[in-house]
C-alpha cells in the first residue's frame, strides 16, 4: 500500500503538504475529503482535477485513519499520523527531501522550529479568524458583517504580520535564510487565507509581497494557483454547500468567538 494524504485545499495545512509533496515528487494517492459536506458522501468527480470521489471528514471511515476526525491526515501502510507540522516533518524525513526545507543546522531549524511553534495563535490564528468572520459569519446569521468588526478582526491580523515582518522575515529573502523552508511554505498557505476573503494583505507590504514572489518561484507559481483557487472562490461559498449538521457547529463557535 502506498502513501495516502487526506486533504481538503480549503484547508491551509493541507495545502501546505499538497504543494510540499508535489514540489519534491513524493508519490501519494489524493484523498480528497470535502470539509464542507460533514457526515455526507457525494458520489461522482471532485472539483478541478483532484482525484477520488470527496467525502466529508466527520465519516466513519474517515475516523478510521484520523479520529479526530480532522485534515490532513496521513496513512502510510498501517501506520496513520495527524497533524499538519508532525506531517510535514515525516515526508522531509522519510523521502530525504533537500536539507533546506528542514534544515540539518542546528541553528537554522531552531529558526523553522521557532516559527512553527510561533505561527498557530499568531498568523495562523489571525487569519483565519479574518476569513472566518468575513466569510461564514454573514452567510450563516444572514446579517451583514459591522465595519466596526471587521475593523477590529483586521487590526489584530495587522499585528502579527508586523511582527511576521520585524522579527522573522527581517531584511532576509526567506525566513531562514537565503533558501525556503517549511516556515515559509506553512506561512504563505495561512497568509493566502484572508486574501480568499478579499483582504489583499500584500498590497502595502511591498517587502511581504516579493517574499510571497520568492516563495511562489521555488515551488512553481502555476502548482500554487492551483492549490489556491479553491479558496480564492470562497467568496462563492453559500449554505447550501454546506452540510446542515455543519451550519449550527459553525454559527455556535464563530457567534462565541465574534462576543
């Protein structure tokens, strides 16, 4: 049995390890799980050209590999690993990808390392809070977002890109360095995410811009529109895409999270 990832492009660490696993041709079978349709199984061809017929992530059989029942999820033979960064590091591991992208300097990967372990409250969590409060949260209460929120959402997202700025890109091409690592691929994925909501954050940050163009030249830009163009569409999204056992767990956390 070969490689298997489960992956929803939707999802920022899973288009982290789609593009990681592409642009270093490790072989694996797409399992594509569509986030959106919760417990449901849609037969028939998945969007774009991604493989396999979609299935949401809150299935049994899903559970069998992740019962956390979240993405990415791997499965290796027998073996199963959850966890985008714990992931990441297998596939560098396992496949010997080249030394940059998990540097063996100890200093060089306690710079990745200090990123990783920076980035999930922090871009990760800032971000994602933009998207989902200016996605879902009029989609699912039917009631316009308030400037004064989106004001103060987008204001903690200007925050922590000023820190991304002075203390991890610095004046350097790339986080490490001269060469791209996992921290800059787990970076652009999660600074992709607001700009699916319409919030081009790179537009006045012309250094944060030419980083995003170095990042994109490493990898190709044509496999990083690719794995964008799911949720540069978001603004598309509607309810009835979404798996109504779904809408309520969605308006709960984000009507809490928005308090």
């Amino acid at each position: 049995m070969g490689l298997e990832l489960y992956l929803d492009l939707l999802s920022q660490p899973c288009r982290a390890l789609y593009i990681f696993a592409r642009t270093n041709n490790i072989p694996f079978e797409f399992k594509h799980v569509e986030l959106m349709k919760g417990e449901r199984w849609r037969r028939g061809k998945p969007p774009g050209n991604l493989p396999g017929a979609p299935r949401g992530h809150r299935t049994e059989e899903f559970r069998k590999v992740n019962m956390l029942m979240k993405v990415p999820a791997l499965k290796d033979g027998s073996f199963t690993l959850a966890e985008s960064i714990a992931i990441l590091l297998y596939l560098a591991r396992k496949f010997k990808t080249p030394d940059h992208w998990y540097p063996s300097d100890l200093q060089k990967r306690a710079r990745v390392d200090e990123y990783l372990s920076w980035q999930h409250v922090n871009i990760r969590g800032k971000g994602s809070k933009l998207f989902l409060t200016k996605v879902l949260l009029p989609l699912l209460t039917g009631q316009p977002l308030s400037p004064e929120k989106l004001e103060g959402v987008t204001e903690e997202l200007n925050v922590v890109l000023k820190q991304f700025e002075e203390k991890f890109l610095q004046d350097k091409p790339f986080i490490v360095g001269n060469e791209i690592s996992l921290a800059d691929l787990v970076a652009l994925v999660e600074l992709m995410q607001p700009v699916g909501a319409g919030y081009n954050l790179f537009e006045e940050r012309p250094k944060l811009a030419a980083w995003r163009s170095r990042v994109e030249e490493a990898v190709g830009k044509q496999l990083c529109q690719e794995a964008h163009e799911g949720i540069l569409n978001a603004k598309n999204l509607t309810a009835d895409k979404i798996a109504p056992e779904l809408l309520e767990h969605f308006k709960h956390q984000l009507l809490k999270q928005s308090s």
